[in-house]
C-alpha cells in the first residue's frame, strides 16, 4: 500500500472509474468510467526520480486519449443513425467500436505501445498497466463480441504477435507485456465461449502476474541477465520466479494450464480447431523463451560471485514462498475438484 496520501487518492479514484464503466447501464457512463480510470491513471505512472516514466505516461495518455475520443464518436454516431444507447447484433458496428476498446487493452494489431510504455515504468505501475486497467475494456468487450471473422483474426495475430515478439527480448517488463498480449488472444477466445470463462482465466492471469511482479520488485530485477548471478543465496526464490513463469506459459502442472485446459476443451467442442491449434502453438514459443531463461539462469551460468551473498538479507521471503508454492502447484488440483463437484 502506498504510503503517500496523493497516490492512495489517485488509486480510489482509479479503481472506482474501473467500477463505474463495469457496472454503467450506458455507453456515456461506460465511457466517463474509462476516462476517471485515465486521468487518474496518468499522476501514479510519472515521477521526478525517472524521466523514462514521465515519456511513458504521455505514451499511455496520447494512446488512451485517441481510443476513448474514438469511442465517444463512434458512440455518438450511432445514436444519431440509429438508436438511443441500443446495439443490435450488427457485426459491423460492433467492430467498429470494438477496435478502440481493443486499443485499450493493446490487442494486436493495436500493440505496439505497450512494450515501449512499460519499459519505463515501475514494477506496481506495470502490474495496475497489466492488469487493472484491462478490467474496464475487457467487460465492455464481453458485451459485444460475436464469432466473426474479424474476431478470429484479432485473436489469432494477438496470439502470434505475443509469441514471436518476445523471443528476442532481455528486459522482464518487455517479455511480461508480449505475453499479455499472447494472453489477450486466449481472453477474446473465452469470451466467445462464456463470460465466466473469460473471468476465470484473467482471474488465475493475474494471479500468476502479482506472483511474478512481487518476486521481480522485491528483488529489483529488470533483465534476465541480472539473474544469472542475483538469489544465489535464495536459490528457492529463483526457483519460483521461473515456476510462476512456467505457469503463466500454462505449463501442467501449474494454476496457469487450468484455464488453458478447459478454453481447449470447449474451442473444440465448438468445432474452433484451427484457432485453438494457432492458440497452442503461440503458447509453445512463450514456454520456449521462459524456459530459455530458467535453463540458462539455473543450469549454465553457475558462477557465484561471494558478495552477491549479502544483497537482500532484510527481505524475510519464507511467507510468500510458501503461499505462491500451494498456489502455484495445488491451485490447478483445488481447480479441478471444485469443477468436478459442480
């Protein structure tokens, strides 16, 4: 919890414009819901310490504020052409205002600023950017979605874009938005399948991010060359930095694969094979670069250098250890029996 009294501000009032567009019974509230999330969004990214975050936020606001005046168009004309606050399931104007709500979230091929804007933020910054702020346009998307061509090509490129876009990538905030990304795919795939589908999956998302955020930020670790010679004295803690990675892969027999397991399941049902086939195969180059990093830091790179011993001696981690473990490893079990008992 942050100790200043003008951030605790700024985060009430953006999560309760997160809530405002979430329970709005009208486009115009919807909107004024995403436009509190943004302005109060915009003082908690930039700081005086870093000149990256203030670039990063006006990144993040010119993107958000060209989305949400798109939106209020697009809203405003189709009151005037048709009816009031009324769509039907015409698959031409749910597309049209999907597209900046896909912006938002930065579903491919509206991708390309994220990486670059949470390079330069802070750790709790990238989580709220990865997380919280998908809240809102996601649920407004749910609305609206129906299985068109459109949305299969949105999620099939938002799963290649993920994958392919994070191979070659060192910094660790670099490779967790290209794997939102990848992961924004399977979201848009659940919801064509059911709301509580969709929810369940950014539920165990988020679950597996505040694991991995919560061991980077503790740690101070940025690139993935920090972790060849950093935790040597915590050996465990680098150990489930990279089981939370392998979760949010999906990897079985992780939390991460639950979803997973299930969104294969019933793409397949409804005869979605080419769709879940491009989902899994962009899932297989995510775990190929996660395991990339867990085979070099873990199995190659063995040099301890000695005063590396004493880096984070006042960090007491053997509570949170011990609750990501049970998460991590038995959330995928405990899933399982609560779906079998219903």
């Amino acid at each position: 919890m942050p100790n200043n009294s003008t951030k605790i501000l700024f985060l009430s009032t953006l999560i309760s414009g997160m809530l405002i567009s979430v329970c709005a019974n009208s486009w115009m509230g919807a909107w004024m819901g995403l436009e509190i999330n943004l302005l109060s969004f915009i003082p908690l990214l930039s700081s005086n310490k870093n000149m990256f975050s203030t670039e990063s936020s006006l990144k993040y606001f010119l993107i958000q504020a060209i989305a949400s005046s798109t939106l209020l168009f697009l809203i405003l004309l189709k009151t005037n052409i048709h009816e009031m606050f009324y769509f039907t399931m015409n698959s031409t104007w749910n597309n049209l205002v999907l597209i900046p709500l896909l912006m938002k979230i930065a579903c491919a091929p509206f991708h390309w600023w994220l990486p670059s804007v949470v390079e330069g933020l802070s750790w709790m910054n990238c989580f709220i950017i990865l997380s919280i702020q998908k809240i809102a346009p996601l649920m407004l998307i749910s609305y609206m979605l129906m299985n068109n061509y459109f949305i299969q090509f949105m999620i099939i490129f938002s799963a290649f874009i993920g994958a392919i876009g994070g191979l070659n990538q060192i910094s660790l905030r670099k490779i967790l938005s290209f794997s939102s990304i990848n992961h924004i795919g399977w979201m848009l795939a659940a919801m064509i399948m059911g709301s509580n589908l969709w929810l369940m999956y950014f539920i165990i998302y988020t679950i597996n991010i505040i694991t991995i955020i919560s061991m980077t930020a503790t740690t101070n670790l940025s690139y993935i060359s920090q972790t060849f010679n950093s935790l040597n004295n915590k050996k465990i803690i680098k150990f489930l930095l990279f089981m939370a990675m392998m979760s949010l892969g999906g990897l079985p027999p992780f939390l991460g694969f639950f979803p997973k397991w299930i969104m294969i399941q019933f793409m397949n049902q409804n005869l979605m094979i080419f769709t879940s086939f491009i989902l899994i195969m962009s899932s297989l180059l995510t775990l190929y670069y996660y395991m990339r990093m867990m085979y070099t830091t873990l199995m190659i790179t063995n040099i301890e250098i000695i005063w590396t011993n004493l880096i984070y001696p006042k960090y007491n981690f053997s509570k949170m250890i011990m609750f990501s473990l049970c998460v991590l490893l038995f959330g995928m079990l405990i899933c399982t029996l609560i779906l079998l008992m219903y």
